[in-house]
C-alpha cells in the first residue's frame, strides 16, 4: 500500500475495530477487548520491554516521541515515568481513540500524521523516539523515511527504540513472490473476513545497521522480538543519535 492507501485502512480499522487493529488475537476480533485490559496490556508490555533492552540503564527520564501510537495503548503507559509524552500516527480515528482516552492530559498530547514525514515536529526534540509493532506494517520505502526522521528528532546523545522484521518464515517469502501483497491482501480479507487490510514487512538486519550508521547513529543493542511470533526473525534495535 502506498501512503495514503495506509492511512485509508488504519483509518477505517480504528473506526470499526482499533483495539483488535492493535493487537490482533483472534478472541478479541469484532471488538472484543474489554478496554481497561487493553490498555493494562500497555502498562504490563512496556514493563517488559524495559527489563528486556534493559532501557532504565540509558534513558528514565525527559519528554518520549510514540511513532504509530494508534489509541495510546503504550502512550499511557510511558506517562507513569516520563514528564513529556507525544503520541502520533497515520490514522485519525486511532487518534480520536486516544485522546478521548487519555489519563494524563497535563503531560500526553497526540498528533495525527498523514505523511511519509515527521515535518510537524523540530530537530533534536526528543529524549526518546518509540516506535513497537508499528514499522512492520508499512512497506520498506516508507520505513527508511520515517527511521531518518526518528534520528532528526533525536536529541544528541540520545535514543531511539524501535522494533522490525528482519526475515519473514519461508512459506511467507514463498507466497509473496508468487502472488505477491496484493494476493497476500486478498487472502488477509478472506481469512479475517474485514475489508481492510494489516500488511507485515520487513528490513534484512544487515542492511540497517549500515543504514543507521550511515545517518549518524550509533547502534548501542539488538535484541531478539517474539512480538511478531516465533517463525519470523524480529529484533528491536536500541540506537544513540551521535
């Protein structure tokens, strides 16, 4: 899906299911999740992503960029440590979600971005940009743009956390080379029976670790990432802006 494309079906995913949209377990389709769950999956997770990256021993502190937040789901949970928090993505109804959500309007705005850019916001403005299950579902060429502009944002001496395939399981490169994303789509809309479609790519990890540094960041950890399920080879990738 080219950009606007994207924004089209996570706007109409927000609308008729945006918690599913977030997470997608099958028991939880048609909206299903109960929303003080949802939202304590987002307390319980980014607890485990700190101990995991061991993220408390780099950043704890200072004013936290959300890429691809949809309904705020980890975006309130950063607000219980961090004194600034933005949340942004693709989809406005996600965004209507979130605000109506928020717990901590002193601290937690959110943005809606229809763009393959982040121009909205200045240079070097983040201690922290955060992006989780987000990257995989935009095509590569998209993807480049946003990690260059999650480096602008980047204060000096400071981090982005982001997570991304790096290799598909073999049955999934099979398909895609036969019938490719849009037969891939097809059978997404047969399956979950929803016209709007989740598509799932992926960086070779090789590839972007030159690419970051290239750019000017300094790849301080990778992590391995069972988010995505355990065929699929995933890591997060703590990165410094030097």
């Amino acid at each position: 899906m080219n950009i606007d494309q994207l924004r089209h079906h996570w706007n109409k995913l927000g609308e008729e299911d945006a918690y599913w949209a977030v997470l997608t377990e099958p028991s939880k389709i048609n909206n299903k999740w109960d929303v003080q769950h949802f939202y304590q999956t987002g307390r319980n997770e980014l607890h485990q992503i700190f101990q995991t990256i061991g993220l408390q021993d780099y950043i704890h502190t200072g004013h936290v960029l959300d890429f691809g937040c949809g309904p705020g789901r980890l975006t309130q949970a950063f607000c219980r440590q961090f004194e600034q928090v933005t949340g942004v993505d693709i989809s406005s109804s996600m965004i209507e979600k979130a605000k109506a959500y928020n717990q901590y309007p002193d601290k937690c705005t959110y943005f809606t971005n229809p763009k393959n850019n982040l121009h909205q916001f200045q240079d070097e403005s983040f201690d922290l940009v955060f992006s989780y299950i987000t990257l995989q579902h935009i095509r590569p060429v998209y993807i480049w743009d946003y990690l260059k502009e999650f480096l602008r944002l980047s204060k000096k001496g400071k981090f982005l956390l982001f997570n991304l395939p790096s290799t598909p399981p073999l049955y999934y490169r099979i398909l895609v080379k036969i019938i490719g994303f849009r037969g891939l789509n097809i059978l997404r809309q047969l399956y979950f029976r929803k016209k709007w479609i989740i598509e799932m790519h992926w960086i070779n990890r090789s590839i972007l670790e030159k690419q970051i540094e290239a750019w000017g960041g300094k790849i301080v950890k990778i992590q391995a990432d069972q988010s995505v399920g355990e065929s699929w080879e995933s890591y997060f990738y703590l990165v410094e802006k030097i």
